[in-house]
C-alpha cells in the first residue's frame, strides 16, 4: 500500500492511483484497461482530435484567410463535439444506473442521428465525392478530420464489442458512430475544397483499389 499524503491539487485526487476510475452514476469503480473505460476514452480522443480541425479554422479566421465556403465548418465541428460528450456519458454509465439516462443529454437519442445524416446528405450535394480511398493531408484542418474519422471507428469498434456484452444501453449510439465517421470524412473533403486542393488517391496512376462505399 502507498504512503504517499495527498496532494494539494483540485485535478488530481490521487483515487486513480491504483489503477481504477469510478463511472458517471458512481458505484463499483472499474480499471482503466476495462472495455467501457477504453470505449468512452477513444470518444475523448475524437472530441480531441476534431478540436484540432476546429482550432486550425479558428486560425484561418483570425488571419483573414477563411473562405467562405467553409465558414460554417467551425460550429458544426463544436456542436459534434458536444454531441461526442453525450456518447461519452452512455459509455460511462453503469448498467445499474441505466435508468437516469436522459435522451440527447447523457445517451444518444433518435433525433441526434437524424441530424448527422441531414448535415451529411446537406455536405454530400454539394461535393464531387472521390470514387477511391484518398491519402490525407491535403490541408491541417482535412488531415485532422481524418484522423478524427479514424479514432471514431476505433470508438465504432469499442462500442460494438460492448453492445455483445450488453453494455452499451441505447439502440441509437452505433448507428450515430457509423453515420458520424462518414460525415467527418465528408467533412475533410469540404475542407480540401475551400482551400483549392483535392485528395490525393491512394493508387498510383494505374492501379489500386477504388472506394465503392465507406461503412
């Protein structure tokens, strides 16, 4: 057992330290390598990530160089990130308190997969999407929409592996998952466009594989 005295810190409680963290609701703590920890610790990641995008358009504001056409990118990535919080919250919560879930506040509701595929056909009519799988890093804010993209599938993972077990609540946080990773990579496209540039493929001239559909 450590004797280390607590510090005098408002972040650190020092309660983690043996390598449990509690849930949203309270009750029995679980480790930090439990599936739901690693679960809802990928969304922080994806938060993370588009916070990057958003901060590079923040950039591109202040210095004057913000097209218009890609404007209204900065509060749709803030409001999925809020969103992301939600997913969170459901991921973070005990079976035991399932029941204090609140649609749209701490578990994803119906209406907040609506609204991902209404922005995503909204952004996909106004693109020329590419027929293959791109290579990223065209522009900083379509690079870190990738990279988001791909955090979310590896959250998209986690959660299914917990809804096998029965952890994961509500029927709408996959489907919002999947539908989420597809806007964000139509996003990175919107992004690459307002600035003139266009994806890269990833085949060579000649060959490669093209991108039927994403999943």
């Amino acid at each position: 057992m450590s004797t280390r005295s607590p510090i005098d810190s408002v972040v650190a409680t020092t309660r983690g330290d043996d390598g449990t963290t509690g849930l949203l609701y309270g009750g029995a703590r679980i480790g930090k390598d439990d599936p739901r920890t690693e679960a809802y610790g990928t969304i922080d990641e994806a938060i993370a990530a588009l916070g990057l995008a958003r901060a590079n358009l923040g950039v591109k504001k202040r210095t004057g160089t913000l097209g218009p056409s890609i404007g209204g990118l900065a509060p749709l990535i803030l409001r999925i990130q809020r969103e992301l919080f939600v997913v969170g919250a459901e991921l973070a919560t005990t079976p035991d308190a399932w029941d204090r879930l609140e649609d749209g506040r701490t578990r994803v509701s119906e209406a907040m997969v609506r609204g991902i595929e209404a922005d995503l056909v909204a952004l996909e009519a106004n693109l020329e999407m590419p027929r293959e799988f791109v290579v990223p890093g065209e522009t900083v804010t379509s690079a870190a929409l990738e990279l988001a993209r791909t955090i979310l599938r590896r959250a998209e993972r986690r959660a299914v592996a917990l809804s096998r077990d029965g952890l994961v609540p509500g029927p709408h946080l996959i489907p919002y998952l999947n539908r989420l990773a597809d806007l964000v990579w139509v996003l990175a496209r919107a992004a690459e466009r307002a600035e003139s540039r266009t994806a890269t493929p990833a085949r060579r001239p000649g060959s490669g594989t093209r991108r039927e559909s994403s999943t």
